[in-house]
C-alpha cells in the first residue's frame, strides 16, 4: 500500500502529461489563462504545457502526501522532505522558466543524493543504512552487508546518469514515459537481482552459532 502511495505523485505526472501533451493547444490556453503568473512572461506555448502542468501536479500530489501524513499524526520520511524539495525547487524553476530541463534532472539529483546517503553512512559514521533499517528481516554477515550497501550506492549512481542519457537524448514524451516505466522497471530488476543474491548469502556468525547449538543439546552427548 505505502509503495503504491508513494507512486501516486509520478502516476499522476504521467497522466497529466500525455493527456496535456494529446492536447497541447487547448493545454497551452489552459495554462496561460490559469498560471500565467507563475510563468515567466504570462504566457505558455503548446510545446511547454505539458510539462509544466505535469510539474505543478507533481509538486501538488508530493506536498499532498506529506500534509497527509502529518494530519494522521504519522512520520513524514527524510527523503520525502527531500523529494518535495527537489520538486519544489527544480519544478518551480520549469514552470517559471517553462524550460523542461530543470525537473528532468529531478530524478538524477535524487538518485545521487541517495547514493550518497548511502555511501557516506559508513564512511563518515561507521553506519550501514540498509543494516539499520534491514537487520530485523534479515542477518548476514559485515562483508554482505558491505557489499549489498556498495550495491545501492552504485546502482543510484548509474540511475543518475541513465535518467540523464535519456532525457539529453530523447523527446520530452520518451523522457516522461522511461520516468515512469522504464526507471521503476529498473528498480524492480535490482530488487529481485537482490532478493537472489541475498537468498545464497550464508547467515550471520551468531544465527549460525545459535542454529548448531540446539543441534548439539540434543546429541548422543547431551544424554
């Protein structure tokens, strides 16, 4: 349910997009009539609506989520803040400029943001995130942990940099329809690589150590 929610913002940029973008002129007029004061200029050409709609919606959907949350009196997640910033500041940016540039590296700045979350953890704190939030799931042993963290780190870094070869190289459209299908399509590859390469990790020392013990109680010694 939470990771159905916390797509609610990027479907409706999806949809918002294509249905403006099947629409460009009456979504131009729509625009300039609507949100021409948060345009630079007044006024929104067919070739930049879409986006820009797209763009307040999202920055909508994502402060929606988090006013949500904190009228049920729940945690609103760090990298929730950080999302809505990055929407905030560089959506903002798109829709006054009406230059779609600024919310494409949205995504890149948010993977990298998050890569590096990961990576400085452990290296400036002696932290490894992904054991803190995963060690109630799941025991491995330090060098798994180390490698699943680098895993993380890295695949965020690539993300980045795909988002970004997409977008330099593409239509706006193919940039919008790879941000929805193609970068999630990603994250659920890494996750089920991930969830193959953990299921062949061996056990922590310690469950090791308390899966024999039992064991040797019940020994031909122990009677």
């Amino acid at each position: 349910m939470k990771f159905f929610l916390d797509l609610l913002p990027l479907i409706f940029f999806f949809v918002t997009f294509k249905v403006a973008d099947s629409n460009a002129e009456a979504s131009a007029r729509f625009a300039s009539e609507h949100f021409g004061f948060l345009v630079n200029g007044g006024a929104v050409g067919p070739t930049e609506a879409p986006v820009l709609l797209a763009t307040m919606v999202v920055i909508a959907a994502t402060l929606m989520q988090i006013v949500t949350l904190v009228a049920m009196r729940r945690k609103v997640d760090t990298m929730l803040w950080v999302t809505f910033a990055l929407v905030a500041v560089l959506g903002g940016a798109t829709v006054w400029f009406h230059d779609a540039t600024f919310i494409k590296w949205k995504p890149s700045v948010l993977y990298w943001v998050m890569a590096f979350v990961f990576w400085a953890a452990p290296v400036f704190f002696g932290k490894n995130l992904l054991q803190s939030l995963l060690r109630e799931q799941m025991s491995l042993p330090p060098a798994s942990w180390k490698r699943l963290n680098l895993a993380w780190v890295v695949f965020f870094a690539l993300m980045g940099f795909v988002n970004l070869y997409v977008a330099y190289n593409y239509s706006t459209s193919a940039w919008a329809t790879f941000k929805v299908f193609g970068l999630t399509g990603l994250m659920l590859v890494f996750l089920v690589g991930q969830g193959v390469w953990l299921s062949r990790q061996p056990l922590d020392d310690d469950d090791e150590a308390a899966a024999v013990a039992p064991a040797r109680s019940t020994g031909p010694g122990a009677l």
